[in-house]
C-alpha cells in the first residue's frame, strides 16, 4: 500500500465516523453527505500534508543516512534533496543494494583470512623445514661424530650450510617482497637492450640448466638490439626467476626457450618450457607466495616459494603485466611485457 491510497483510506474512515455520528444525533441525511464529504476532504488534505511533511520527510534523510554511509562520507554531511515519489520503495532497495554490497565485503573478508592462514601455514613450514634439518646435523656432530667419523661430519656441515641457504635466500625474498609491496623499493628507469639483457642472463643459467639436462635457448630475431624503458637489475631478477622456475620443473632432456615478440608500445618477453604444465585450476593461483603445485616435488627441489610473487610484484611497480598459459604435460609460458623506448 502506498502513500495515497493509505491517506485516502484513513480520510474515509474518519469521515464516515464523523458523518455517522452526526446521523445518529440529528438523523439528517443531508447533514450526514454534507459532514461526510467535508469531513473527508478537510481529513484528506490534513492527513496528506502530515505524511509528506512529517513521514516523507524522515524516509528521505533515511535515504540520505544509507547514501552517506554507502559513500562512505560522514553521517553530518549535508547532502542534495532527495525528491522520490515513493520514497520507502527507494530506501528498502538501498538497504537491499546495501546488505548486497556488505555480503560481498565478508565474503572478501573470509577469503582473505582463508590466504593469511595458508601463508602463516606455508611460511612456518618453509622455515621449520631448514631449521629442523640443520638442528639434526649439528645434534649429530655434537654426539661424538666429529672425533669418530670426520668425513662424515664435513657432510653434515655442508648439508647443514645448504639449509642455512636456504633460510638466507627465504628471508632475502621475504624482505624483497615485502619491501616491494610497500612501495620502498624505488625503480631505476633506464633505456637498455633486452636482447643483450637475456643474453647475459641465460649465460649465467647455463650451467644451471646443463645439469638438469635442460636445453637454454634463445629466440631473439637475429640478436637485433630492441630498446625498453625498465630498472635493468630488476627486470634481470624477473627472468633469472622465471627461467629458474622453468629449469626446476622442466623435464630431463627438456626445453627451454626464451623470445621476444615486438607490440605496438610495449616488448613481450616470454618463457616457454616443455616440461610438466601445470593444472589449469591452478594457474589462477601461481603467482601467490608460497602457492606450489606439487608441494611434496617443489620442497625437494629447493627455493623460497617466492620467486614468481615477487616477478609479478616487479612487473606491478613497471606499470607491466604478467600472465601464465600451460597445457599438462605439454609445458608452460610465462610472459611479460616492458615498455617499449621511444628512441633507440
């Protein structure tokens, strides 16, 4: 029921009490129309005025109170009147929209609590594992080992340096990405050749990628210097990552190839192995920190778990982007772009 149709009802009712009293004193027809239909109009503009002047107007600075806190302005702020020819209607779908909104906002809320505790799960099993290893070869030695079997200790020791290598690189990443994140690290822009950057940076893999049996190649257009607008040392850090990733997960007597394909302002770069792939419900995931696809085969390879968080909050700080397209055990490509330098 609205307004008009609650205000004409109410008229009615009370003036047909009127009209039916006064036909009961005097027994008056005519009196009784008369009374009747003053009764009713006087009635109908008395109640009409109260409900557009006193209720409508306390809807609409309910209406106005959702708006503000919609908005998220503060409550005493005065807002533009609102004018509405039903305002409850209004503000009932405000309050749905809303409720809708503030759904939407726990739902977020829950996901994100979801992610902290996977990440406080995943960082204290990243630094347990290490610690409890090099805790084990140091109780070792410390039982007698060192005086019975030397040989043996020198293992221990150097197994128990590999851990405390680990530990190193996982805090290094953890305050790289951390420092990223918060925006303390600054970029140094510089134009510089991405050939010659790939170049050198799949020379220092070489090594890495003969032993595992991994051939590093490159697709780079004749070796033609291409020109980008990057911070050099940052954008290295992003392909050591990514080739060492493809390297860690590739296939024994795999490939890995790294091109380069000219757009219009911009340079794609892109890593492409022919290893293992990854599940296509995970490839939304991969760039989280500490997200692994094969848990138990990634911690037995090594790494902070970090390295692709941090290549995409690299390409975040350029302004760039990243994105990840697999196909199980067909293989993967990582590819990113740079901003391309307007003079070469």
């Amino acid at each position: 029921m609205n307004f008009r149709t609650l205000v004409i009802s109410l008229s009615l009712v009370f003036a047909g009490s009127l009209a039916f009293i006064s036909l009961f004193y005097e027994n008056n027809w005519t009196r009784f129309v008369l009374i009747f239909f003053v009764s009713l109009v006087v009635s109908y503009i008395a109640l009409d005025n109260i409900f557009q002047t006193y209720i409508n107007k306390r809807i609409s600075n309910i209406y106005k109170l959702i708006n503000n806190l919609k908005l998220g302005k503060d409550i005493q702020n005065v807002l533009a009147q609102h004018s509405s020819d039903d305002p409850i209607k209004d503000a009932e779908q405000k309050v749905r929209d809303w409720a809708t909104q503030k759904v939407s906002e726990i739902d977020k809320l829950k996901e994100q609590e979801k992610f902290r505790r996977e990440f406080l799960s995943n960082i204290s099993h990243e630094f347990k594992t290490p610690l409890f290893a090099i805790q084990g070869y140091i109780e070792t030695m410390q039982d007698g080992m060192i005086e019975e079997d030397q040989e043996m200790a020198l293992i221990f020791l150097n197994k128990a340096a590999k851990n405390i290598d680990r530990l190193t690189y996982l805090i290094n990443d953890l305050d790289e990405i951390s420092k990223l994140e918060s925006g303390k690290i600054s970029l140094n822009i510089q134009k510089f050749d991405i050939v010659s950057l790939i170049t050198e940076t799949t020379e220092q893999l070489i090594d890495k990628a003969k032993k595992n049996n991994i051939s590093l190649t490159t697709n780079l257009k004749n070796n033609s210097a291409i020109f980008v607008k990057a911070d050099r040392l940052k954008i290295q850090q992003v392909l050591i990552n990514l080739i060492d990733n493809s390297l860690k997960y590739g296939k024994m007597n795999g490939k890995t190839t790294i091109s380069v394909f000219p757009l219009i302002d911009q340079i794609l770069v892109e890593v492409t192995d022919n290893g293992y792939g990854i599940e296509e419900k995970n490839l939304s995931r991969v760039f989280e920190r500490f997200y692994r696809t094969d848990k138990s085969r990634s911690r037995d390879i090594g790494g902070s778990g970090l390295g692709l968080a941090i290549v995409k909050h690299i390409l975040e700080a350029h302004q760039q982007t990243v994105n990840v397209r697999s196909t199980e055990g067909i293989g993967t490509t990582f590819g990113f772009t740079l901003a391309k330098s307007k003079t070469n």
